[in-house]
C-alpha cells in the first residue's frame, strides 16, 4: 500500500523564507517548493513567500507543531516572522502505473507495424502488432530512433531480404520486427548480457522465437548479411564502424542509427566507401541507409 503524504504549506515573509525551507528540511521534508502556485488560488501578497513540503501523513502534525512553535519564538525578536501561516492539505493519490500505461499506448508504425504494449494489444489484421513491455530495454517505439528503424526495416523486408542482423538489440523489437516481416534468416547482438533475456522474452512473445540472439558486438559475428541494422550512439558506430561494414554481405544494406543531425558527417567519415543512399528524420535524429559504392 502507498504511503498517504500531506503537503505542510507555510506563508512567510520573503526574507525569512530560506530559513523556513531549511526548518522543513531538518524536520524531515525531502524537498521544499519555494514557489507554490495553485489554479483559482491567489498568489501570496507582496513581500510574502508561500513554501510547501510534503511529508508523510503520520508526521505532518508533529512537524507542523514544530514549525508553528519556531516561528511563534522567532516572532518575538523578528518582526518579519509575525503573519506567517502555517495549514496543512492532502495530497491527492497518484497512480503511477495508470500514468505509465496512459503513456504507453499503441503506435503504427509505417505502413505495417504497430508497437503496442501487453495491456493494450489492438486488433489489428491489416498490421503485424509487435508486444513490447514497455521499460524492460531500449526500444518500445516511443524513440525517434527506434520509429525510423522499423519504418527503413518495412520498407527493405519488403523488396526482400534474405538474412538481417541486428547489433545493439536492447528490447529485441527490430529483430522481432525482421522476422515478423518475413526475413527467414535473423540474429541478434547486445554489448550488454543483461539485456539477452530481456529481448528473448520479447522475441518469444512476438512468434520469433527462431532469432539467434548472442552478446558482444558486431565483432563477435559470424558471416555476412543482407542487412545490418545498428541503433548505436554515434560514438559506437564510429569505434564498430570496421567490425559493422565486414558483416554487410556483397549488395548488402546497412542501417544505422542512434546519431544526432549534426553528427552525420564524422559518422559517415568512418565508412570510406560507403554512400547514403536514404535518409530519414525524425527531430533531431537521424537513421541513414548506407550501400557501398559502385
């Protein structure tokens, strides 16, 4: 169960209103707001502050007590800390989780694709619904970069694709999404062994169960694909830029990901021979569909 929290509310003078937030702090307030603002209430008169801390409900009394005597001493020798008002005010119950699923809703995705979560899966026969449980890795589709993968995924699974890696999986939702769009052939990779099961269960959960999935980089690979696809930090498609090219097969497409507008050009500088060949935008975010040159 919840812990019930109660706001503690104090109107004091401007000049004594560090000293009050700092009384709240000692009597146990984790934080103090210093600018308290409420619709339909009047700000506080001029030369007055209003302070507000919330503290658990079974020690608001204790604490107000506390604050009401300090301020009734200091009133004596303090001609500022006379009129000050100290009232108490529930705080009204949040549900987080209603929150979070309220945030996390279903999303199309190009023309094919819908990313939804396990509480709010649609009915959706025209799309492949991939399930992701939102917070478990990178990648539920609320991510700019991971929207304009899938969105270039759709578009090469459908001219055909015959293998497809997927380095830096985090959730497993673009591998999910390869094989769900038809690629036979699909493995995947992580940097970091925690996230394996993580993307398993998304895979298992998506009919793509058959995904290899292994940890390390690209450099951990064997063999050559179709497309590569790499949602990384510029910084990492840099460093793995040799180790991600070599597991591009002849004719190959490599996707790349995770780098910001402005970042493009050294990004691009790490793949000599390589050519842009499409380009999406979302924001500040860049996903660049790179060939080899002629």
């Amino acid at each position: 169960m919840a812990e019930a929290w109660t706001a503690l509310r104090v109107e004091v003078a401007e000049s004594l209103a560090d000293d009050v937030a700092n009384f709240l702090v000692e009597e146990g307030a984790a934080g103090v707001l210093t600018e308290v603002r409420e619709a339909g209430v009047a700000p506080p008169p001029p030369g007055m502050a209003r302070l507000e801390a919330h503290l658990a409900s079974d020690d608001v009394a204790r604490a107000a007590a506390a604050v009401r005597t300090w301020l009734a001493s200091l009133a004596d020798v303090v001609a500022d800390a006379r009129g000050a008002t100290v009232t108490t005010a529930a705080v009204p119950t949040v549900d987080w989780q209603a929150v979070f699923r309220e945030h996390h809703r279903p999303l199309a995705i190009g023309r094919r694709l819908v990313v939804a979560p396990p509480w709010d899966v649609p009915d959706a026969p025209d799309r492949v619904v991939l399930v992701i449980e939102p917070g478990m890795a990178f990648g539920t589709g609320q991510h700019a970069t991971t929207r304009t993968c899938l969105e270039e995924i759709e578009v090469l699974a459908a001219a055909g694709v015959g293998s497809a890696l997927d380095v830096g999986t985090g959730s497993g939702v673009l591998a999910a999404a390869l094989r769900r769009l038809g690629v036979p052939r699909v493995v995947a990779t992580d940097l970091d062994p925690a996230v394996l099961p993580l993307a398993r269960a998304t895979l298992d959960a998506n009919d793509a169960a058959d995904v290899a999935l292994c940890a390390g980089t690209a450099a951990v690979v064997r063999g050559r694909f179709d497309l590569v696809v790499a949602n990384l930090l510029a910084d990492a498609l840099v460093a793995d830029a040799a180790a991600l090219a070599a597991t591009v097969a002849p004719g190959g497409r490599l996707v790349i990901s995770g780098l910001l507008a402005d970042q493009v050009p050294r990004v691009l500088a790490a793949y000599p021979g390589w050519r842009v060949a499409a380009e999406r935008g979302d924001g500040p975010w860049r996903t660049l569909r790179l060939e080899r040159g002629a």
